[in-house]
C-alpha cells in the first residue's frame, strides 16, 4: 500500500495531479479541498494517499491530511459510495463542513452535490454520524487558489467538472456564466461549486 508520496508538483489537471518522485511521476486524484491546497508547480508537495485496486487499474488518491484520507476512505463503507463519489463529497465541502452536515442532517446539502440523491444522502447521515468525529482536521475551503497563467484555465475547469460528474453540458453552462478573468481553473471551479450550494 502507498501511504504517502512527497516530490514534486509537475502537472495540475484537477481533479487529477502528477507528482515527480525520484522520476517517477505518480498520477493522483484528489478533490478540490486538496488542489486548492497545494503549492505552486515545481514545488515540493506532500500528501497522503489511498490505492484502489481494481480488475483495470491501481488508481491513487491523494489528500493533505490524515482526516481527509480516513474520510474518504470511511465514505467507501457506505453502500452506495465508490471512489468517484467519495471524490466528489471531498470536492464539494472539506471534512469539517460534512461533519457539520451530518450532525445537522443537512440531506439537502449533499443532494446539491453531483450523483448524490436523496436516499444516498439520508443513508450517508445515518452511517455517518458515529463516525464523523474523526475527520475535524479538514483542509479550510478559504484556501487560497493559486492563479496559473498556463494552459486553458476555463477549458480546464469545465473538464474537472465533468471528472467530478457533472455532465458536459451542464459543466460548460455553469463556468461560462461566470466571470473567469485571471482565476485559474481550480478558482473556477471552487465558484461554481458555491454558486450550486443551496443558500
């Protein structure tokens, strides 16, 4: 099992990265919380991480705190969630925003979120809510995104959306109804994120 990688920041696609270690460069997905998190290109980065082993693929998931990993991972127990799902939570609140829920039984917050439906988010309140006191160590969600003056920021952004599984349409709908002057793609996406959150 790979538990943690540290090296160096050469790509950032969200929702997935790549990480240069010792020349090795490890594809990771990871969720918004995390990319709003992280440094700079070309600079050192450290996360843990969780492999999925499947039939097709080894797939790593990468996060920057140890409560993030073990909810993720806590959220792969519920009948229902898959690594995509789980992805998607991640990207939509940070830990202590779904503990918050929970204990709030907040259904309709996590209904907003892409793939969630309304019995999916009832059956995660329930099989949560013993569990969600191990994950107050969340990332902040005023993490300050990085600009990046490379590539196609709303190109970018519009694909992360559809990673997340938003749909294609939908996904190009929400950034261009934005304004996206100067925001890299991970501010984008973080906007379009709290625009969809009920108020």
């Amino acid at each position: 099992m790979i538990g943690r990688i540290t090296g160096l920041l050469i790509e950032k696609k969200p929702p997935q990265i790549v990480v240069d270690c010792h020349g090795v460069g490890y594809e990771i997905e990871a969720p918004m919380t995390t990319i709003w998190a992280l440094p700079e290109l070309h600079e050192e980065v450290s996360l843990y991480t969780h492999l999925a082993v499947r039939d097709d693929a080894h797939l790593l998931y990468g996060f920057t705190s140890e409560g993030e990993r073990a909810l993720f991972r806590s959220l792969l127990k519920v009948n229902g969630v898959g690594t995509k799902m789980a992805l998607v939570i991640l990207s939509g609140m940070t830990a202590d925003e779904f503990a918050a829920c929970v204990h709030a039984n907040d259904a309709a917050r996590l209904t907003a979120l892409p793939g969630v439906g309304k019995k999916t988010a009832e059956r995660l309140i329930v099989e949560m809510r013993d569990r969600v006191g191990q994950f107050g160590d969340g990332v902040a969600a005023s993490a300050a995104p990085a600009v990046s003056a490379a590539g196609d920021p709303t190109g970018d952004a519009v694909a992360g959306l559809i990673a997340l599984g938003y749909k294609p349409q939908d996904a190009s709908r929400y950034v261009h109804t934005l304004d996206t002057d100067g925001l890299s793609s991970e501010a984008i996406i973080r906007e379009v994120l709290k625009s969809l959150l009920p108020k």
